[in-house]
C-alpha cells in the first residue's frame, strides 16, 4: 500500500452502491490537431461523450457500481454508445432507442491552451426525446446515488423524463447529486439557462459548480466564499467549486476549505470535471457520514483530484478516465 501524505490508501474504499446516471450520451468529434478552429480542422476523431455517461464510465472505471438512463438514436452511433457503456461494465438497462432522431453529435474545438469550444448537432437529437414513461423506475429507485446535468432541462419531453426520475429518487431515499454542466450554446438564452439550472437547485444533496459557472450563476466577477456560498441551500449536504489547475473549494455546513491540485501536462480538459465527480461519488455512496468528516472528505477530494488531472492528460473523455491503479501512482508521486 501506498502512502498517501501520511494516511493509508486503505482508507478510500470504491463503494458497491449503485450510482445512477441521468442525460445525455452522445459523439464529440474532436480535431485531430490542437489549436485550430472547425473550420480550419483537416479531420476529427469520434470520442464518445456526454457528462452523465462520462460519470458512469468514471465510476465503473474505478471499481464502482453505475448505470447510464438515457436515450440514444436507432443508429450505428447510438448502438456504438451503447455498447461502450456495456463494455465499461455500467449496465446499459435504463438505456433506450429512438427509431426516429439521430444520436447527439458535438464538434468540440481545442483551443491553443487546451480549452474547448462546442458546436452541436440536436435537431432534435434521441436524448432529447426520452419520455416520463420510458424511464426504468425500478433502477432508479435501486440507487444509493442519483447523478444528473442541466442539459437534459432544456426541452420537453426529456424534461419531464429528469423531473419524474429526480422525484422518484427522492422519494427512495437516494442522494441526489447535481453538476450542471453548463452549455450556453444548447440554451435559448443565458437568462433561461440561469433560471432552469436553478429552478431544480433546492432539490440536491450534492452541486458541483466549475468557477465559470460560479460566475454565471451568480452574475459576479467573484470565485470566493461569499460568492460560492450565495448558492448554498438548506437541505445541501456538500456544495464544491472546482477550480481547475487550481484544485477545488468545498463547502459544508459545518466547515469549509480547499484542496490543492496535482500538477500535470494538460492535453484536453474535456471529461476532468466528470472524472473528478465520478471519484467522488464512487468514494462516498456506502457511507455518506464522510461528508460530515473534513479529514475524510479531503482524503476524497485529494483523490477526485487526482482523477481530474490524470483525465486532462490525453485527448477525449472516457479514453482518459484513469483506473485506481493510475490515481494511486499520480498521488504517490506527488511531494
């Protein structure tokens, strides 16, 4: 066993809990040379993407239990999806098919510094259409874990279908856990982006916010306590502020800090948010009394860290999701 900064490794168990994950799966085509726009692009190469499913294949990746709920198109894309969630090991059991919509396709761009800039394909696209009815309850309610985004807030019927799914996982006693996710260019506007993303805020036990979206849905120039602080809710358990090569913020009721970062050569930040949120979700779904221990929950959020720079270092998300054997390494070789 490795030692990591003086505590055990045995100290992070991957729990067994099933950790359900709602939205959208879809095909990010990235440029095959960094720093170009998509028009300058000479070709793109497909990686399978979409935050929720990024965060089931984070989980499983890492030992856990996951599942993905959404809807994907009767295509040769969509059966592709499909069956990268399966060989992932997440159970595909909540996924279903659209005979009429296409797969969701997402053009991203790298920029020079590695940022990304989108153009998406949804007109409508499957995910988009997955209804109340075609939602596989039972799953749903079998979760310790209840894991979902905002894009699946935008139009209906998949409004709905989120809505029904968040409720009835409340209503089992599961944790909902909320990273919105934010895609201004999917919205109709960035004031109906604010007021969706928000219009669920109350419900969750867990909000990861980026510190782009911090800004945004406070409408401050601001990252810093008192602004991350403006969006915290009663019924929140664990509210976090990821900061990128910056590490993280966390705020609980009881007490609030943050954790440093790992230092690595980032290639594509696309998927570091959803690996970090994996990590942690994966760390705390059989013994939820870690949120209310600082010590502990630094342990776990030195650990997502770790996940999130690891995930920075190849191009595409779930390519570059690590195993507990590649965070381990990272953490031991940190001073």
């Amino acid at each position: 066993m490795a030692s990591n900064h003086g505590s055990s490794r045995g100290a992070l168990p991957t729990g067994s809990g099933l950790i359900v994950s709602f939205g959208e799966m879809l095909i990010d085509f990235v440029p095959t040379v960094s720093g170009v726009s998509l028009a300058e692009a000479p070709g793109f190469l497909k990686a399978p993407g979409g935050a929720p499913a990024n965060v089931a294949i984070a989980v499983s990746r890492l030992g856990g239990r996951a599942a993905f709920v959404g809807k994907l198109g009767e295509d040769e894309f969509g059966r592709m999806l499909e069956g990268i969630v399966k060989e992932n090991g997440v159970s595909a059991a909540g996924i279903r098919f659209d005979q009429g919509a296409r797969t969701a396709l997402a053009f991203v761009t790298l920029r020079a510094d590695g940022e990304r800039e989108f153009m998406f394909y949804r007109n409508p696209s499957a995910d988009m259409l997955l209804k109340p009815e075609e939602l596989d309850l039972d799953l749903i309610r079998s979760a310790k874990i209840f894991h979902y985004g905002s894009i699946s807030l935008i139009v209906e019927p998949c409004r709905s279908a989120h809505m029904k799914a968040m409720e009835e996982a409340k209503k089992a006693g599961v944790l909902l856990s909320y990273d919105p996710n934010l895609r201004l260019p999917l919205w109709p506007s960035a004031n109906e982006a604010r007021e969706q993303i928000k219009s669920i805020w109350n419900k969750a036990d867990i909000i990861k916010v980026s510190d782009d979206e911090l800004k945004f849905l406070t409408q401050s120039e601001k990252v810093d306590d008192e602004t991350a602080m403006s969006l915290w809710h009663d019924g929140l358990k664990l509210l976090l502020v990821t900061l990128g090569e910056n590490g993280c913020r966390y705020y609980t009721k009881n007490f609030r800090g943050s954790v440093d970062p790992f230092k690595v050569k980032a290639v594509d930040t696309t998927g570091a948010g959803d690996s970090f949120v994996g990590a942690l979700l994966c760390k705390i779904v059989d013994d939820q009394s870690v949120l209310q221990d600082e010590k502990k929950l630094r342990e776990i959020l030195t650990f997502a860290n770790a996940c999130g720079a690891i995930t920075t270092t190849k191009k595409g998300a779930i390519p570059a999701l690590p195993s507990e054997a590649d965070v381990a390494a990272l953490i031991k070789a940190s001073p």
